[in-house]
C-alpha cells in the first residue's frame, strides 16, 4: 500500500505531513466550531469542506484559566490529532489521549504529549484531542433552561465526539477502530472514568487506561448549580437574563470561571442525563465490566507545593482545612498520619493521607470491584522521582515518561535525560503499547505483571528497576478499607 500524507475524511481530505518515519495529521476539526447557538450546547458533526484542508499545524487550544504562551486559544478549539506509521489500510491499534488540567487548562498539542514514539515504536495510532474546558465546557445551565439540560458535560460530550469521530474516519489513517484503547491523566484519567460510565461512550473504545484519576470525585447539580451562580453574580447577568451569556466575549467568561482548585470546580456533573450516575457507583454495578482497565497513580501525588495557598496557612489552619476536607474519615485516619514521623513537617503528612485517599485509594477500590466481577485489572505505582522537583514523584511527572518525550524542552528541567531514564521511558511505553494491542502489558523487557487480585495484590513499581510488589502500601490499605 502506498503513504500518502493526503487521507479522505468523511467531511473533506486533510493533508498533513511526514517527519522520520511518522506522518502526522494536526488541527483536524471533529466537530463544528461550538460558537454561537452552540456555546454552551453539545457539540455537531462538522461541516464538510472542498478541495483539500492544510493538517500540518495544531488547532488552537480552548480559552482556558491558564496562561501557556505561545499556545494560540480560540473558542473554536474543537480539533484533534493524529500520528500513525502510515494510512496504508493496515488497521493498527488506535489510542486516544485525553489531556489533564482540571478540565480548567491543557490542551492535545502539549509537547510531552506528542504522539510520534507511539506511532513509531508501537505500530499504532495515537490520537490527541482538545474539548472545551472552564465555563465554555462545564457551566451547568440546566436548572435555568431546559434548551442547556446537558451543558454541565459540554467538555465531556466533546470527547464523545472526538471518539465517534475516530470511529468514523481512523481506518483512512492505518488505524482499526474496533480497537481503540482511550487513555488519559489528572481531568483526562477522571473522564476515562467517565466514559466507563457513561451510557453515551459505550461502544467507542475497547480498553482503557487511568492514569491518576479521582474517580471517587464527581460534581453534583447541587455543586454545579453553586458554581454557576458565582460564575453568574461575578458577570452580574441575572438567572433571567441567561441571553446575555451567548453575547459576553469568551475573555469575560474565562476572567468569571472559579480557579483550578483541588475542590469542586467547573468539572464534570453528574446530571441524570449524560452522566446517570457517578462513574464509582456505575462501576460498582457492571458498567463496562468487560472492558480491560490499566491504572495507576504517582508515588507523590499530593505534594506540599499542591496548592499555592498551603504555604500561607499556620498549622492550626491547615488541620482545619484538612479535618473538613476528610470529614468522617478524619478520626479514623489522622492519628496514624499525624504521629507515623514526629519529625515530619505537618503539611508532609497531610499530603500523604490526601495522596492515598484521593488517588490510590480510588485504584485499589476499583481493583477490588474488577475482581468481583471477574474482569482483570492491571495497577502501577510511578516510584521515579526528581531531584528537581523536591524529591517527590508528583502528579504528571509520569506523562513524558509514557509518552517517551523526557527529551523535550520543557521537561529537561524537571528529567535528568539520562540512560536510566530513556530506560523507564521506554520500557513504560511498551507496556502501554501492549496494553493497546493485546488488553495486557505485558511486554518483553519488563518482569511478569500480573492482574491485580486480593490474594497478592500485584502493584508494578515504576522506577530505575521496574518490578512488580505485593500489597506494597499494606498498611494504608488496611486502615482505610478496614
């Protein structure tokens, strides 16, 4: 079969282009532009184009909360990318990545993302997608008029898009769309959960890989609605005005949304409609319980630095804050935390409890409903951490490790590119890789991983020697599931 950088959507023929061995197609629209009418809507097919569309930039990223400069954002953001060895017909593996960034930033054309390796060294075809996020994507609307029911989840029907998307038209580029693995890290690995859920993704996707996600975390109407009359008061546009929202510059939606914050923000809801029920509890009851799952989290998640207004705060009002965040879970747990190391600063052992409730918690609690059900699960531990960055493995530091990127600019100050690291680096992305081809990780190179059970509870630790251990934060374990 003959490479073409030339491939026939069914909406018009793109022209992307060819660097080494991968062709690579980007700002490819799969959807319309969500502007006017269709602000705050779901989004629709887009509309077909003549002659042949230039594929060889990146589309611009959402408005978001978050300054990344040199990054163009436009509210008409809704386009995806694809790299593939060639569209030559041979119906490769498909794996569809969801960026993070609390649905508030981010974007499918971060440069640790870049989807080149996976397509070279995996024969597959990696895809990166952007979907609205902040107010654009998540302010709910529905209790106001019926015509915004789901526009809590205008950001997570976006990714349903890209997906139906894929399904329609990854045969032209080498992919097979019976075998799409969607994957995705911090907001990304929360939607993979969603779309576990999610009555409106199923069919789209045959696997799925979580990489720290909160799928304990899920907005209510409740929350939503509370968030939406802040975002409301701060553009002073009264319930009865909502016309004004549609007229407003995307700047002025943007300045209204809440900050990225580790409480509930604008973010996924569960309505009833797009999302019935939280992804944990959709779960718990046999939602895509045939669908191989991967999942995992960073040793540190929750680092001190998490959240800039810790390192303002006294002792006395970080247990505060701390003892209403865990709630009824607080005395249980916090005599272990608080006295495990005397010398340990306070806000050390906060963030450990908060790294095992909110992350690795969620991991072992999905495993534990995978085995009931009698459907494997496969759970890692990023252990590698950088020296640059405290001595922490932090939420995200496994992203350019994934993806083989520890070489681009903007993460050589936090990875040392060193043989070890190329190592870890490629030896992560061929488990992902057989993940996608196979629904297993195993791979040449790295030690037996089994499936998760309760008997061993098999974790592999990501590191300079990657190895699998049993139950290796037993005692934790115990004290939050006991």
């Amino acid at each position: 079969m003959s490479h073409s950088t030339v491939v026939a959507t069914r909406y018009g023929k793109v022209e992307g282009m060819k660097v080494g061995n991968v062709y690579c197609w980007k700002g490819v629209p799969y959807a319309r532009p969500p502007l006017g009418r269709l602000r705050f809507r779901p989004p629709e097919p887009p509309e077909p184009w003549s002659g042949v569309r230039d594929a060889t930039k990146f589309g611009p990223a959402a408005p978001q909360t978050m300054d990344t400069p040199g990054v163009p954002r436009n509210e008409d953001c809704l386009y995806l990318n694809i790299w593939s060895p060639g569209a030559d017909n041979r119906r490769r593996p498909v794996m569809v990545w969801f960026h993070g960034g609390g649905f508030m930033a981010g974007s499918g054309s971060d440069p640790r993302t870049d989807g080149a390796s996976f397509a070279e060294q995996g024969d597959l075809v990696l895809v990166t997608v952007n979907y609205r996020l902040a107010a654009l994507g998540f302010l709910y609307l529905g209790h106001l008029d019926e015509d915004y029911a789901a526009s809590g989840n205008s950001g997570f029907l976006d990714q349903i898009a890209a997906l139906k998307w894929v399904r329609d038209n990854i045969e032209a580029f080498g992919g097979d769309p019976e075998r799409v693995t969607i994957f995705g890290q911090s907001a990304g690995a929360r939607s993979i959960g969603l779309h576990l859920a999610a009555p409106g993704s199923r069919g789209l996707f045959r696997q799925a890989i979580i990489q720290s996600g909160m799928l304990g975390s899920c907005r209510t109407v409740e929350q939503a609605v509370e968030i939406t009359d802040q975002v409301l008061h701060r553009l002073q546009i009264p319930p009865k005005e909502l016309h004004r929202l549609q007229e407003i510059s995307v700047e002025q939606l943007i300045a209204a949304s809440p900050p990225v914050r580790p409480e509930v923000g604008l973010e996924a809801t569960v309505d009833g409609l797009v999302v019935p029920r939280p992804p944990m509890e959709a779960l718990a009851s046999g939602a895509s319980r045939d669908i191989p799952v991967m999942m995992g989290t960073t040793l540190h998640e929750i680092t001190p630095t998490f959240d800039p207004i810790w390192k303002d705060m006294s002792n006395e009002q970080l247990l505060d804050l701390f003892s209403r965040k865990f709630a009824s879970d607080w005395p249980k747990v916090s005599g272990y935390y608080l006295n495990r190391n005397p010398e340990e600063p306070l806000i050390h052992c906060l963030t450990r409890m908060a790294t095992f409730q909110q992350y690795h918690l969620a991991a072992i609690r999905l495993a534990e409903i995978r085995e009931r059900q009698g459907h494997p699960i496969w759970i890692y531990r990023f252990d590698r951490t950088s020296q640059a960055l405290g001595g922490y493995a932090p939420h995200g530091l496994d992203v350019p490790f994934v993806f083989n990127n520890i070489h681009v600019p903007m993460v050589r100050h936090i990875i040392e590119d060193t043989p070890e690291t190329r190592t870890l680096a490629m030896r992560m992305q061929r488990a992902w890789t057989a993940f996608a081809h196979k629904g297993n990780p195993n791979a040449n190179g790295l030690p037996e991983w089994p499936a998760y059970r309760p008997e061993a509870r098999a974790v592999m630790l990501w590191n300079a020697e990657c190895r699998v251990a049993p139950d290796p934060d037993s005692e934790e374990r115990r004290l939050w599931t006991e």
